[in-house]
C-alpha cells in the first residue's frame, strides 16, 4: 500500500461511518435524546476527518474518493435495517461495529505511514479519536469500553470478521497473558492492545455496505 492508497481506504471508513450517522440524525425521532449528543459529535468529528484526509491526499497529489453511496443492509447482513422506528440498537450495533473497525483499520495503515511523518502525525491522532468514539459508543450500549478476545458481543455474523485476531495475548516477544496471570490474565492481555487489520481484511468487511 502507498500513502495514497492508505488515505483512501481510511476516508471510505471515515463516510461510511458519517454516512450512518448522518442519516441516524436526520431521521426524526430515531435518535433518542439522550444519545443524540453523542451522535451529532461523533458526525461532526467524522466530517472532520474526511476533510482532513482530502487534504492530505490533496497536498501529494492523490485524488480524495467521492463518497460511497451505502447500502447499511450490507446486502443482506443487516436485513431489512432502514433507520425505520424500532431499529435504534440495530443502528448503535452498527455503530459499535464500524467504530471499532475504525480502530483497527488505522492501527493497520501505519506501517504505510512511516516515510511520511506529517501523514502519520495526522492518522495517529485520527486513531486516537476512533478509539474515544468506540469506547463511547460501547459506553451507551451498556458495554466495556475495551474488547475482550475476539469476542463480537451482540453483533450481527459479519461483524466477527471485525474482531477475528484480537485474542492476541503475546505482545513482541512477551506473552502479556501469563505476565497478568494474577492480575486479569488473557481477557486483561488482549483488552490492553487492539490489533491491527489488514487492507484485505478491512476491504472484505466493508465491500457489502457499498452498494
């Protein structure tokens, strides 16, 4: 992957993520009051986001990507999801889902980043601000602001590729688990670090929900 092809594949993750936010919000009464707050941050800061990763990709000559039109059915996925009334934890699932994915789809862009220190100064703190959003959004379904082994929660089949490798214990040559044995020991190892996704990986999760 060059630089290029890192800024895009992360902007199509920063739509798709403003994209459900976006319609959530605009859809009356869908978003209870008490979560729309959050909501309406979390979109702010997305469109935030893609702005910035147009201006990097702009100031090295890249072309930014035109918005995905999406299809939050993921093509059966998610079936019959349409911001239709009684659907709101479908909606914060997928949330939960496309946040965490956020996560783990930067973490696997930096190696892309390392001969372009302004690029990866901006995707570091990028990331930073997708892992607050994901504890967030997990916050207010009631979970752990952290993952637990490869464990998908409630979520729907296809968001298990999101979390598959994240029971990784070991952490370069120390194995985290055994080193917690008394203090949380493998769930404690793999809450501490989220691990990185490959393009092939992120690619294959988000390719259904683009219509």
């Amino acid at each position: 992957m060059t630089v290029l092809d890192s800024l895009r594949l992360l902007q199509v993750i920063e739509y798709l993520q403003s994209d459900l936010y976006t319609r959530g919000l605009a859809a009356v009464g869908f978003i209870p009051t008490a979560d729309s707050e959050v909501f309406k941050t979390l979109s702010a800061q997305q469109a935030v986001h893609i702005s910035t990763l147009s201006l990097l990709l702009t100031t090295r000559l890249g072309t930014p990507v035109v918005k995905p039109t999406f299809d939050f059915t993921g093509k059966g996925a998610v079936p019959g999801f349409a911001f239709a009334a009684g659907q709101y934890e479908t909606f914060r699932m997928l949330s939960q889902a496309f946040e965490d994915l956020g996560v783990r789809a930067y973490k696997g862009q930096m190696q892309a980043f390392q001969a372009d220190k302004q690029a990866l100064t901006y995707a570091l703190a990028m990331h930073s601000v997708e892992g607050r959003h994901a504890a967030e959004v997990r916050r207010i379904r009631g979970r752990k602001g952290w993952i637990t082994g490869s464990s998908a929660d409630d979520l729907p089949a296809f968001a298990k590729a999101i979390y598959a490798g994240e029971d990784v214990a070991t952490q370069g040559s120390v194995n985290i688990g055994s080193a917690l044995a008394s203090n949380g020991g493998v769930d404690a190892a793999t809450q501490a670090f989220d691990e990185p996704l490959t393009t092939a990986q992120v690619t294959a999760i988000i390719t259904p929900f683009i219509a």
